[in-house]
C-alpha cells in the first residue's frame, strides 16, 4: 500500500526550508540539504512531500534506515545466481534505486560516518564505483541527499558537514496563531486525506511547473564578475575553510536567479541564499548577527519579477528572519539536580567572558596511569591466537575470540557454487579499536585565578598531541557561563590546536550536571554510529562546584584533572573524582 503523504504546500511556515529543497531541486548538483532541528518542526513532513513537487522523472524516493550495510548502499553480489547458476553478477543496492531521485536518510547524524562519506561522495559524482567481492563494476547514481538531524542527539563531524551543500536550522517556537493553524491543517487532512491533497492539488502543480520552469533557464543565467567577487568576499569574511562554500553559492544563486525568473543573477539572489549556505561553516567567532538580514537597496531589486500567480508564490525575499533561527538551546534539569546550589548564585554568576591564552606556557605532560586501550586489544587477540581452541572450517582457523565477518565470496568461489559451502572462509579480522577522546574544560570565572585555564588548555595541547600520534578521535566541550559549548566537534585528532584553545573563554558559572547528562547522551549517540568505539574522559576543572554527580558516571575510562593552583585545596576535585569513579590527577605546575 501507498503511503498518503502531507502536501508540501500546505505545511504552514519553514519558508527557509521549503527554499533550500526548491533550489537543490532546480540543481541537484548544489548537493545534499541539511535540516537541523528539533522534534515536531515537520523536517520529515516536508521531507517525505518533497518528491511529489518535483518533475516527474525525479519522483523516485527512497529512505536509508539507521541499520542499512555498505552491502545494502551500494550494492554486492548476487548470491542467488551464484548458487543457481554459478555465475557472479551484481546486485543493485539503494544507490541504484535512487538514480533520478531523493535518498532521504532521518537522524543522519545516527548513520555510521563511513556510509555517510560514501553517500556525499556518490552524491557529488553521480557515479557509483564497486570494487568489492570479486565485482568490478559502475552505474550512474544522481540524486538529491535529504539529511535530517535532532542536535540534542549528537552532531556530525565536521568534514561531513561541509559536505552538505545547504543546511537550515529550524526552530520550534511558534506563535499561538500559527500553533492553531498548524493542528487545524493535521486535522483536516487527517480526517479526510484524499480531499485534502485534491484542495491543494493546483498548488502542487504550479510549484512542480516553476520548478521544471527554473530547470530549463538555469543554463542560460549568468552570473558577472563584481557579483562572483561579492561572494568571494563574504565567504572570506565568514572565515570558511576551502573554496567549497564558494562553489556552492555560487550553484545557489544561479538556481535562485532562474526560480525567480533572472536571466543574470543579482545581488538580491546571492543574499537570499547566505544563510543557507554560511550556515554550518562559519567558523569560530562568526554569527548570523554580524551579516545583514535586509534586502539591499532598491537598485538591485530591478529585475525582481512580478508576484507569480501560483498559490504557493515565490517569496519576494527569501532572507531568513529572525523568527527561523533557533535561539540557544537549553538542557532540561537533570534528575536528581540540587537547584538551590546552582552555580549562577556564585560569585563568578555575573561575571563576563574573558580570554586567557596559552601565552609563554608549553604543553602540560600528564602522568596518566591508563594502559593504552589499543595495546591491550592486540594483546588479547595475540593470545587468542596461541591457544588452539579455534574451531577450522575448511582448512582456516577462525578463533572464537576474534570478530571475523564471513567472507560470502570466497566461501563459494572456493565451493564452486554448492551448497551447503565446503568450507567457510572469512575476511580478515580487523585488529585495534577506535578511540574517542572527550575533553570536559570547565571554562567558569573561577579558573581565571592564576591562569588555570591557561594550564588546563595546555594539558589540552598534550592530550591532543598524543591523539594525533595514534591517529585517534579527538573532541572537546567547555562548560562555563552557565551554558555547555561543543568546541571541537568529534574528528581525527588535528596536529596543531593551541589557535582554537586560545579562542576559548571563561566566565559565569559550572554547569557541570547540564554537562555530564549531555555528555552521556552524546556517547550513547556516538557508539551507535560506530560500533566498539572506545572512550577516554578528561574532566578539567578546579572543583568550585557545589553539586552531586555520583549518578552522572561516563562510560570509558575518565580522568579529572584538578586545575586549582592551591597548596590546600577549596575546591572538591577529589571528591568529585570519588564520585565519578574516575582517575584524579593534580594539574603540574
């Protein structure tokens, strides 16, 4: 049975939204679209009635699930045939059923990094290449990717990211107004879909025909010389990595020259498109608030076309307004938390943001008892292999205590297709086991006194320098101001980070049990899209802390490292390590 889907017309609001899947659709080669929000903010409604706007050789829609296989993405071998006929032949996969469509995969952030590179690489090639089971072989594959994603539930590594060609933040505040029309329409289509999606039928068709309208003058718009540099300086301005946002303004202000009928792109369609663009690359110390969110002077709206008579009309600007940006999203009190002892009523409360760089301080060593997890893996399979209690299946020894995935492949080569196999065969185990170090930085006032924080980003630079030698993940929140930042985002350890600790501030108070509960959520997150990771906790902080944490253990291997610079010590780094259950270290000094 056919799914009844929401019409994409009639879903009340997310303007940016709507925009950014219009262009990816005008020009698929802007690349995926990325839709960060909430619950309840219609990402899969509109997701799932986007297929039904577009030209009718693009409808094809197919969704990734969490639990999908590389085997699954790109296709394998066909076993059937090989069993029947003995003969090797390739299965398609989900890439080759999307050609000329969406792939649509809900909570991306949730799929296995390795599948989402794969699907922006496929994504940005059109071409899907396996080399895989004794297979050689390629098919087109050329489709919009629609990620969506909850912020609450992990983020996505920052080469990912980029990736994207547009992102759009969603927000879940709504007006009374627009929280009534909102349920009336769900009870309208609710209680009778087939007249709902026929009232809004015509709507549908006219956004369909704009669409193939703008497909066919997309070739044709151009774009001059000032208006390419304007891009340029403003990506510069936005202090972006690579050339990649360039590229892809650029494709979007095409695609929006051609949706509002502009044979030449004009200042009007590149500030339209900023923020979906500069969204999800600004770097550090860049803001929606420091670019203007008004349309420029009338002189450039010259070539702006009359209001089309669709009733989903073309937006006369489609910058985004205040109202579609989320505002900073806020932790719920933890169970369990002790609100009269928050750390806002401190001292440091009321205390603003202050800077205190790594000025004349070398990396701190730390004397960190753990036995590298790595080693202790390859230990283990080491002795596996001594003992001769594996089990051989067709002349190769697979022991019960490695991991090994059946090799299907070579199993029934070497059985020449009979069944059952004469022998199992197995790929080859993989030794060693990804690490993730979590760095914790309390950045309250009170670790100003006697540049703690500056000694605290220090013993940083080492645990990151070491990370980087083992080639192993590296991320880091700081917790102060009374608020918890992400400021590095899970990724290879990089090999020079003293810039990025440098920009770190203190201030305010210690969330620490807002901290600790995000941070648990973030791990659980994390070992869903990575089987086996392992994890190594570092928590900073000079223990001015008067909350409980005994219910708030990390899992991995944590290590508090008090940073007071105190002969007798006021802060309860110990006893906050004792609850913890974790490792204490005194920062050296």
């Amino acid at each position: 049975m056919s799914r009844v889907k929401f019409p994409f017309t009639a879903v009340s609001g997310q303007s940016l939204f709507k925009t950014a899947l219009i262009l990816a659709a005008i020009n698929p080669g802007i690349g995926g679209v990325l839709v960060n929000g909430p619950r309840g903010t219609a990402k899969s409604t509109l997701a799932r009635g986007f297929a039904d706007i577009l030209p009718n050789e693009l409808q094809s829609f197919v969704t990734l699930p969490l639990s999908a296989t590389e085997e699954m993405l790109v296709g394998t071998l066909d076993l059937q045939l090989v069993l029947s006929e003995q003969k090797v032949n390739f299965k398609p996969g989900i890439l080759a059923k999307a050609h000329q469509g969406i792939v649509y995969v809900d909570e991306v952030n949730l799929l296995a990094d390795s599948l989402v590179d794969l699907l922006l690489d496929v994504s940005a090639s059109g071409i899907n290449y396996i080399e895989r089971d004794g297979i050689s072989h390629q098919h087109e594959s050329r489709f919009i990717l629609l990620g969506t994603m909850n912020p609450e539930e992990g983020e996505l590594r920052a080469q990912l990211l980029d990736r994207f060609g547009l992102s759009v933040e969603l927000s879940a505040q709504y007006s009374i107004n627009e929280r009534v029309e909102i349920v009336c329409l769900r009870e309208a289509f609710d209680q009778n879909p087939n007249a709902f999606i026929a009232k809004y039928a015509d709507q549908q068709q006219q956004l369909q025909q704009d669409i193939t309208n703008a497909q066919a003058l997309l070739g044709q718009v151009s774009c001059s010389l000032a208006l390419r540099q304007f891009i340029a300086q403003r990506c510069h301005d936005a202090n972006v990595d690579g050339l990649r946002a360039d590229i892809v303004w650029f494709k979007t202000a095409l695609a929006h020259a051609a949706w509002q009928g502009h044979a030449e792109v004009t200042k009007v369609d590149i500030l339209a498109v900023e923020e979906l663009v500069l969204n999800h690359r600004r770097n550090a110390g860049q803001s929606p608030s420091q670019y203007p969110q008004s349309p420029p002077p009338a002189e450039n709206n010259q070539h702006q076309p009359p209001p089309s008579t669709s009733a989903f009309s073309r937006p006369e600007s489609t910058y985004p307004q205040a109202s579609q940006f989320s505002p900073p999203s806020t932790l719920p009190e933890p169970a369990g938390s002790n609100t009269q002892q928050q750390s806002d009523s401190s001292e440091w409360g009321s205390m603003p943001a202050v800077s205190q760089p790594m000025t004349n301080i070398l990396a701190v060593e730390l004397p960190i008892k753990q036995q590298d997890a790595k080693k202790k893996l390859t230990d283990k399979l080491a002795l596996a292999s001594k003992n001769n209690n594996g089990a051989v299946l067709g002349g190769q020894k697979a022991s019960q205590n490695t991991t090994a995935s059946l090799d299907w492949f070579a199993t029934l080569v070497a059985s020449l297709g009979r069944w059952p196999p004469a022998g199992l065969r197995f790929k080859k185990a993989k030794i060693g086991q990804p690490i993730l170090h979590v760095i914790l930085l309390d950045t309250s006032g009170s670790t100003l006194k006697k540049r703690q924080l500056s000694r605290a980003k220090a013993a940083i630079m080492h645990i990151a320098e070491q990370a980087y030698k083992q080639r192993e993940l590296l991320c880091i929140f700081g917790f102060g101001n009374d608020a918890i930042e992400a400021v590095m985002p899970k990724q290879k350890a990089p090999k020079y980070i003293q810039h990025l600790l440098d920009s770190i501030t203190a201030g305010g108070g210690t969330p620490i049990r807002e901290m600790l509960t995000q941070v648990r959520a973030y791990q659980a997150n994390s070992q869903k899209q990575q089987d086996g990771l392992a994890f190594r906790n570092y928590l900073l902080t000079d223990g001015r802390i008067n909350q409980d944490v005994d219910d708030l253990k990390l899992t991995g291997h944590t290590v508090l490292i008090d940073t007071e610079d105190s002969a007798i010590k006021r802060g309860r780094g110990a006893e906050i390590a004792l609850q913890l259950d974790c490792e204490y270290l005194v920062l050296p000094t």
